[in-house]
C-alpha cells in the first residue's frame, strides 16, 4: 500500500510539504511517493498522457492523489476513481482520461465529503490529500455516482508532453504506433532511431522508445530541447520510411 | 510528532540529504517533513514572514529546523524555542519573531550543547539536526535562558517576500488588513481582486487571499512574475477603494 | 541500515519517484536518503569526486545506489562493491573509483543477476534499484569477482567539480593540499581565503574549506558562479604565498 503524488505543485516550493504534513497525520505508517512534482503546469491534456503512462507500473491498492487542476475553486467536481485496482482522487477536469480510458475495471464517484476548512486555492493540501489519506486506510469518504469528464483521447498522440530536466522530450506517441525504421520530424528536423544514448556521438539527435513506453526525442550528452528548440504542446510528425 | 524542516539549502542540492541522515540515524522512526528548502536565500526578513504564515497549520509537539543563516560560524547564538507547544531551533538572527511574537506560550533559550565535530559552514547538519532529534526523541539539550534577537516586526507587511515556480508572488500583507474592494499596487500596475484563479481570463492579473492567509499576485495559468517584473523585496501599496 | 540515492536523475523529474517505489516494495521498512539527484549529468569525473567526499559521512552497512550512467543500455556493466563495509551499486564507469581508492577493505564484484524485465535507458529503476534492496534487506545477487574500471585518479583535483544552488563552486581541492595563506586563482582573479562567509563583506569573493573537505569558492550572499562566469570543470590554479 502507498500513496502516490503526481502534481504540478514543484517538488521545490511551499505545497508539497504541507501535503506530506497532512499525509502523515491523517494516513500514519503509510508510504508516500513523490512521483512527479512538475507536471506540465495548467496542462490537463498533456499531463494525462504521461500519467496515463506512468501509473500502470504502480501496485494494485496505490493510492494516487493527482491534482492539475487550473480550476480549482470554481464548479469542477472533486473525483474519487477506481481503475483495476488502483484509487485515484483527482479533480474532474480530464485528468485521469487516459487513466479511465485504459482500466478493464472501473468506478468512479464524486467526492460529496468536505473538510471542515477547505481554502478555495489549494484543494491538494485540504480535500484530496485527506480523501487520499481515507483511501489508503480503509475509509471511504461519502460519495456519489458521476460519470467523469473526460478529454478527446487517441492512443497515441503526435506531440511533446514533456521535457524533462536533461533536456529530453518525451511525446505521446505510444512504442507500438511506430517503426524503428521511421522518423521522427519536428520542424524541419527529421530524426533516426537509436536503441540508447550511448549508440551516438556526443550531441547527435535520435528518438528512442523512453522507460515509460513513450516515444522520446534526446541527444546523447547534449539538451534536445535547446538543438531543437522545443516545448510541451509542439506537433511531432513520424515520416515511414 | 514530526521534524520539519525550513531552509534556504535548496530541495536538489547536497545539503538536505545529509540532514535526513543525520535525523534517521539520531531520531529513528520520527517522520520527517520538508516544509521548505527554497526559502529565501540569506533573507531572514522575508523567511520570518514565511515561516510566521506557515508554521501554525503544524500540530503541537512538532520540532521546526528552521535555518536561514547567512551569519553561520559567526557569533549568532543557536536557538532552541518552544512557541505554543511547537519546538523550533534556529540560528538566533530574528529568523524566529513572528513565531515568538504570535505565541502565547513561550520558552527561550540558547542551545550550549555542542557536537564533537562541528564544521563552522553547515551548522544545519552538525548542530540544529542534531538538536532537533533530541528534542524530537524527549532528550533536551544544554542551554541556558537567553532573550532572543527579534527583528523589528509588523503584523502585516506590504512587500514581496516569496515567488512560488508558478511565478505567483507571495506578500506579508495579512488578509484581514485589506478589503476584497481595494487594489494591489506593484510599480504603475493596480490590480483587483479575485476568489480563485478561474475566475479570471488566462493571463489576466488579479490578487487573492492564498491557503497560508496572506495576499499573493498571480495571473491566471502564466507568470505574474513575469508579466510585472517581481522581485522578492517589492514594495506593495494597498489602494483602498 | 539506510539505502542512499546518489544520481544524476534531478529531484524534480520523473524519475526518482520511480526509483523510490520500487525500494518501497523491495525493501519495505528501510529508511531511503536523497543524498544527491543533482550530480553534474553525464560527468562521471566530477561526480566521482564528489561522491568521494560525502559518503565517508554516512554509517556502516549504508547501501548507496549511485547512477551517473551516460553508457546505460551499452557494455558497461553492472557492479556491486563493499568498500570499508558499505556497500555501492553502480555502473562499472569509474564513478567508484575514489571509494575504491580510499578503501581499505574492499570486495569488487560484477552483478550477474538481471531483472526478468529490463529498459534498456532507465538501469536505476530497473536493475540497481532492485539489487540495492536486496543487498539492503541481506540477500546476495547472483555476482562474479570482476576488477573494477578506474578513472585517473589524483586525491586532491585543482578544477570544479559541482555549483551549488547558492552559486558556490566547489573543486576537488582537499583541505590538506592548501594553506590558508594561499589563493587560489581562477582565470584573472586570485582569491583570498576566509573562515566562513560573516567575516566578508557582502558580495566579496574568498575560498574555504567547506563542510565536506573540499576548497569551495564563494561570495558572501552572492552568487561566485555568476561573478566568475564559473563552470564545472573549469581549472582552479593554487598560488602560494
């Protein structure tokens, strides 16, 4: 059993902590994982790929607390989801889409439970984390059946969802949607394939199929983002060979 | 019971990872949570706001480390306090005033414990942890009373003393000295106020009372930061309406 | 008993998290350190040296897993060492070779054991991670005696080896190989040593000797990387008095 953080909070600034304060008051002994802290800040769509991505590799009984949520404070509805085994308390903006999208079991509920105090900015800190602390120690806050929002979704999508901190961009374009004899074109630029790093020169361009399943654009020893100038949300092209 | 832990040593440096070592060698089993490591580099005055704003949303019996330090290995006493059931250790530099000057209950004292070893740059390390894992496993060091240097303080301050990474800027102006009709001023700018970021149009500046009770600029999904040139240090003026 | 994270992965970024669940579910209950996921990206050299002068710090029995892997997915293989009774997991690049070095007791061996489902560019997660937890929780991997690769090695290197977030420069210089009379020389300017960084005035540059052994050049409350235009793996002259 765990609980897994997946947000656009910053795992260096002032939320993450005070989450992890009311984690371990509210859910005692129980593991907490900081998977990601910098989602795609704001980015629902580009974000619930790479969760999409990264989830399945979690054990049954996770409990994932999920929050980009640019509305926070307006009309959207907090989401309390089953999918094949795993919990996942979300805001429902589309986040967990791919999550839904994917799951052979599912139910999902609106969360109707609220805190006492809730401020209207930082839901992570005073209605999700607390919903995900429940979870986690067996106790199911009240609810109601709703169907979720969810994004427009195709498996694969032709487009960068994120750039990590050496400079790679991981797109959304899934291992099985692609040849390795095709390219990859972002640009005017028109990519190989290369199985690692290390099977290029220092500062060659290839795409590789990354850890997470996921068509990634590198250089060896160098920053793609900067040779290339790319950001989250650019178009990828895949030329057949 | 938790150690939390403030400073200004960066979440991905080699400085924090060290401390934890410390802290799960000295005080085994106690959670340890980092509240913060991204305050404001060597700016006490800012950090006292911060923490002042933060610290109340701990439980009792909570053991702060709370280090901003730019005068470590000088003559700056180290600070053991216990403010309203909270134990806070902290270089003696008035990083602590808003703690003392809310609590209604108060010990000081200076820590005259010292470690066999101590390096005269990372007091965090040698010192407070060490401090701050006694205290946490019921052990109270040497010390003796001491007042404590408190920097000149009021309730609510008018200027820039935090920027998060989403470019929002956090003010010391407290919610209750300002009306939801007056307006922020920063430079030529005067900006209104808004509940929640939804409420505004992308890119739109607005100012909002934030989860710690403090007033704080931001622009809806983009940097206000960025948009108004904000420094932390900032003078703010209140325009009321 | 603690496993310690030493890479190049960066704190906030997808990869870490990943790291950490699979210690949770292999090796449940054992305290996990984020020494250091900043090591200088692709720099086995620096990052050895580093290494070098901070794990001495930490208690016997420690495991580190320490993963600064530009050859991942290549030929290079995996290795497990015992040196000094802690243990190290790493690729065989050299990264060891100043715990190797300074160790005198040692045990080198390749590790045999493979995962039944391995990336081929994310090692960390998929193969040192499950053997730290094994070695963590006393089980032995499958392993053959292999000797290490080493890099050139001399104890004390006149170059910098990492920039901290406050823009300090800290070089492979040991404390022992410089006198305090001495300054130490960076393209024009020479410095000047001090204590701690309160004997300086604000902005003035100094060398000392930092709370790991090591000559680091700084500026009080300023950044010396930015004054110097300082890089890691810039050459550091030392001019005696």
């Amino acid at each position: 059993m765990m609980i897994v953080l997946f947000t656009d909070f910053g795992a260096d600034d002032i939320y993450v902590g005070q989450i992890h304060a009311v984690l371990a008051e509210q859910a005692p002994g129980i593991t907490v994982i900081d998977l990601l802290h910098s989602a795609p800040a704001y980015d629902v769509v580009s974000s619930a790929y790479l969760l999409n991505a990264l989830h399945t590799r979690f054990p049954p009984q996770s409990v994932f607390m999920t929050v980009v949520d640019p509305g926070v404070g307006g009309a959207r509805a907090p989401l309390m989801v089953k999918a094949d085994d795993r919990w996942f308390v979300a805001p429902d903006n589309g986040l967990l889409t791919g999550v839904i999208r994917n799951a052979s079991k599912l139910t999902a509920n609106k969360v109707l439970w609220t805190p006492p105090d809730m401020s209207p900015s930082f839901h992570g800190r005073d209605l999700f984390a607390p919903v995900a602390a429940m979870l986690a120690s067996g106790v199911t806050p009240e609810h109601e059946v709703k169907a979720p929002v969810l994004l427009e979704w195709i498996a694969s999508l032709n487009r960068i969802i994120y750039i990590d901190h050496f400079g790679n961009a991981i797109t959304g374009i899934q291992a099985d949607a692609i040849s390795k004899q095709d390219r990859v074109s972002v640009g005017d630029c028109a990519i190989g394939y290369a199985r690692v790093f290390s099977e290029k020169e220092n500062g060659e361009l290839f795409w590789y199929v990354n850890s997470i399943g996921l068509v990634e654009i590198a250089a060896n020893q160098a920053r793609a983002e900067e040779i290339l100038d790319l950001h989250i949300g650019d178009s990828i092209r895949i030329v057949s060979a």
